[in-house]
C-alpha cells in the first residue's frame, strides 16, 4: 500500500541477486522460518492447560 520494502525481504533479495544463487537460497530461509513458526505454535497451544491443537481434522 505504501510501496515500502520489509528490511528482511530486501536484504535477503539483495544478497541473493549480488552473490548470484541459486532458487534454494530464497526458499530455504522462508521454509525453516514457515515451518519454525508452525511448531512454537503448536508448542504454545497444546502447553495452555485445556487446549489441544488440532482439534479435529476435516
């Protein structure tokens, strides 16, 4: 909305074109952080004392 670059996304974009890598250098830091967050919130959810996460699946 207000054209502005996140500081992580442009450093992470700048250091992969200057140095040249390859796809997986992007993917990799954006996949361990997705898959990071997903596990403390599955930690923090099912440590509260009668909440489990998930509750059902479709």
């Amino acid at each position: 909305m207000n054209r502005n670059v996140a500081p992580t996304c442009g450093a992470t974009l700048c250091t992969a074109v200057i140095s040249g890598s390859d796809i997986m250098f992007m993917l990799f830091p954006i996949a361990a952080g997705s898959m990071l967050l997903v596990i403390i919130a599955i930690l923090v959810i099912n440590l509260v004392p009668g909440r489990e996460y998930p509750s059902y699946w479709w």
